[in-house]
C-alpha cells in the first residue's frame, strides 16, 4: 500500500472500526459473526487496559475502546488520501473488503477480499481483474483487527511525548468524535506525527479523518451498510505461489 495507509497503520490502526452486532440471542447471526463481535469486545477492554495502564484520562480510554470494538460493525466508507489514490472499506463481520484506486497509477484498482479466514488478492489492469487466492500476508493497512492490535501499544507510547484530548465535531452529517495529540514543549516530535495529529471516528468508532505529519485523510462518504454482492470475487483466483514449492525428485 502507499505511504498514507501506512501513516494509517501507524495512527488509526489502533482506533480502528466499531461494534454494532449483539452477541447471543439474534436470529440468523454466524458462529463467525458471534466470534467477531466477542473478539471486538476484548480487543475493546484490552485498549481500555492499556489506556488506564498509561494514565490517559477516562475520555481517551473511553475513545480507544469504542473504536478498537468496531472491527464487528458494518459499513462502507471512502477515503480520500489524495494525490488522486481512494480507499474503499466494506466491512461485515466476519468478512472484509479493501479497494485502493490509483495506487499502481492512473485508474488502476486494487482490492483485497478477506471473506472468513480466506484472503484474495485482485487487481485490475486494462478492464480486466486478476486475483490470487491463499495469500498469507495481504497488504490490509489499517482496516484489520491485527493491525488494530498490532499498534495499539504504539499510539499509547505517544502518551510519554504527546498530550490527548478528546473533542465533538461535526462530520459527514455525524457527530464524531476527535481525539487530538499535541507534543509537549520539551519532548521531540515522533516522525510520523510531527507537532500535532488528529483521528476522528463516526459514532460507530469507524475511522473519518487522520492528520498527522503527512496529507490528511478523509473519509468523504459513510454509511452503515454495505451494498449487495460486496464480498463476491471479480475474476476465479489461481492459487497463490509459495517458495516451499518442491521440484521433482531427480531420476536414479
């Protein structure tokens, strides 16, 4: 992925997405889906641990824990990262969908499938979509649960440079919730962030807006569904090639 998913990774993976399916008792509800909503839930009390561990106000814990839940909610958002390169999320517990256009140049399309615990990976090129199955390591930026809990601990370790605040706005409609990190006077700045770093989430915790030391980005379109067929393969995938591949045996 390009540069903004990775400052992404970096700042929101930890705060990414919100909980928005009951656990128990719901007709219809996947043994899946009932392991992503009780995953979110610990995904939940462990950001608020580690918030309290620190000795972030209750405002903080209480952002980091709705956000770090959302990865059971459903919804598509888009992302405007600028220089011409949009990022769409589909999101449905167990099963997730990222788009990324323009990052392989003008028009071009890039998209991973994770329905379950299979991944596919697509691209498309001239009208035409590619994919690979059984890929172990997609590039799925900040829109993962593991990368929610993969840096989570890195935007708590900010709490020794930087100070949090947490502030109400206005955005796409929504009354979001923004938690700024502005760097003490004697502390120096971590690259990533520089001076000053800013994350938004929807009501739901799903991530709208991320400032920091590079272009902001901003999700320009939010909405708590996602459209019919979003989680179907473009094109059958070819079995992805691994380097534990054998040759055949020599001929005695």
């Amino acid at each position: 992925m390009t540069r903004s998913v990775r400052r992404l990774s970096r700042l929101a993976s930890s705060i990414a997405v919100a909980v928005a399916l009951m656990a128990g008792g719901c007709g219809g509800v996947s043994k899946q889906q009932h392991d992503a909503v009780a995953a979110a839930r610990i995904r939940a009390a462990q950001a608020r641990a580690i918030a309290q561990q620190a000795r972030l106000g209750p405002a903080v814990q209480e952002f980091l824990a709705k956000a770090a839940a959302a990865s059971s909610v459903t919804y598509t958002v888009v992302y405007d990262q600028g220089n011409g390169q949009t990022t769409s999320v589909f999101a449905r517990a167990p099963d997730r969908r990222i788009d990324v256009v323009g990052a392989s140049g003008a028009g071009s399309t890039d998209r991973v499938i994770i329905r379950g615990s299979d991944t596919v990976v697509c691209h498309l090129n001239a009208d035409r979509w590619a994919c690979v199955s059984g890929v172990e390591s997609a590039p799925g930026g900040p829109f993962t649960p593991d990368a929610i809990t993969q840096t989570i601990g890195s935007l708590v370790q900010l709490s020794q440079t930087y100070d949090f605040t947490v502030s109400q706005r206005r955005m796409l409609g929504l009354d979001a919730s923004c938690l700024a990190a502005a760097r003490r006077a004697a502390a120096a700045a971590d690259p990533t962030v520089g001076d000053h770093a800013l994350i938004c989430v929807a009501p739901s915790g799903v991530i709208l807006r991320v400032e920091d030391s590079g272009n902001p980005v901003q999700a320009t379109s939010y909405r708590e569904s996602v459209p019919s067929g979003a989680f179907q393969l473009p094109a059958r995938p070819t079995p992805a090639v691994t380097s534990t591949s054998t040759s055949p045996a020599p001929q005695p």
